[in-house]
C-alpha cells in the first residue's frame, strides 16, 4: 500500500457539481469526503451514523429543529445521529466531511440529490 498525501485545493478544484460528495480517503471503516455546496439541500437525518461537517471556504448554515448553524472557514459542527438538519448555503462552500462508509448524504430522504455511487477522486 503506498502512503501519499492529498491536497485538499487540488481534489475541490477537480469537480463543479454541487451536493455531491467525492470521497478523498478511508479509514477504519470512515470515509473522508469533500464536497461543494450551493443552495438549498433536504431535511434529512442519519438513523446510524453521526456526521462531520468541517468548511474549508465560505460559509455553511445547517438549519435543525430549533436553531440555525452558521459556520464559517476553520469550523465544524458534528451532527449527532438521529438529529434532523437541512445544510445550505447562498453562496458556494468548500467542505471536508467525515462519515462512516455507509452514510448516505440523503440520510432517510431518497429523491434526486441521493448520490448512493460516490465517486475517489
């Protein structure tokens, strides 16, 4: 197995599209992902799994149940599972996410911003 490192500018400048997010690496059964985000995503929650959300450039608002997050470059929120949270952004936000590998980005929601197939990059 050969050990390389990842840079982060180079994978996010790799894609375009919003809301679909391409795994960078693995570990202990946890995938490390980056994404782009613009607009609006679903309400959704995670029945199994927690999920790490960590902004890398603009700034992510993640609306739950009684309170809107706003996070900026350089912070995270863990999202519990279980807990119901709608991520969006106006303007587009680089993001490092950290899940295990059985995470869909959809959670309990099944429509057209599912991605079941992500991709290495």
């Amino acid at each position: 197995m050969e050990i390389t490192k990842v840079n982060i500018s180079h994978k996010l400048s790799s894609f375009c599209d919003y809301w679909s997010p391409k795994i960078v690496g693995e570990l202990n059964g946890q995938l490390v992902k980056v994404a782009k985000f613009k607009g609006d995503f679903v309400m959704h929650q995670h029945d199994n799994e927690d999920e790490l959300f960590y902004v890398i450039s603009g700034q992510l608002y993640i609306e739950l149940k009684d309170k809107t997050l706003q996070l900026k470059p350089g912070e995270f929120v863990i999202i519990p599972k279980g807990v119901f949270h709608k991520p969006y952004a106006p303007n587009e936000v680089h993001v490092l996410l950290f899940e295990p590998e059985s995470t869909l980005n959809t959670g309990n929601v099944n429509n057209d911003m599912t991605v079941s197939n992500l991709t290495t990059i």
